[in-house]
C-alpha cells in the first residue's frame, strides 16, 4: 500500500540532519563573554544579567560582607 508514517519521519531526520549540519548552536563563549561582574574577594564571575538579590546573597553567605565590600562597582539596572 506505501510506506507508512515511520518512513517518513525517517527521511525528515535525514533531511534536517543535513540542512543543519556545521550549525553549531553552544552558547558557552556567548555565556563566557558575558560574565562581566566579579567578587572582588573571591574573584568569582557573575553573568552581567545577575540580580542585586543574588548578589548579596553570595556577599553576605560565601564571605559574611556586604554587596558593596565584594561588588564596588556593582550598579543596579536603572528599569526598577
């Protein structure tokens, strides 16, 4: 009668492979780029996007400092 639907959908995984074959999709250099803030005392990285909250969460736990001891130049984002 033909070929059913697993046949198919074989050959679109076939099709697709090779259409993105060579794409890589990491993020990682993307991500490494974007570490821009540091903790001053542990040297630590934190993605540019990080919260005030998170941050004074690693100050206060990791070290027993404040926010501004570990991250001097640390400005919050001006939209809240």
């Amino acid at each position: 009668m033909g070929g059913g639907n697993g046949a198919k959908a074989a050959q679109k995984r076939e099709r697709n492979a090779k259409n993105a074959a060579g794409t890589a999709k990491s993020q990682l250099k993307v991500n490494e780029a974007a570490k821009d803030i540091q903790c001053d005392t542990c040297k630590a990285t934190f993605l540019k996007t990080t919260r005030e909250k998170a941050l004074t969460e690693h100050a206060t736990n990791k070290h027993n400092k404040t926010l501004k001891e570990c991250f001097p130049n640390f400005v919050a984002p001006a939209g809240k």
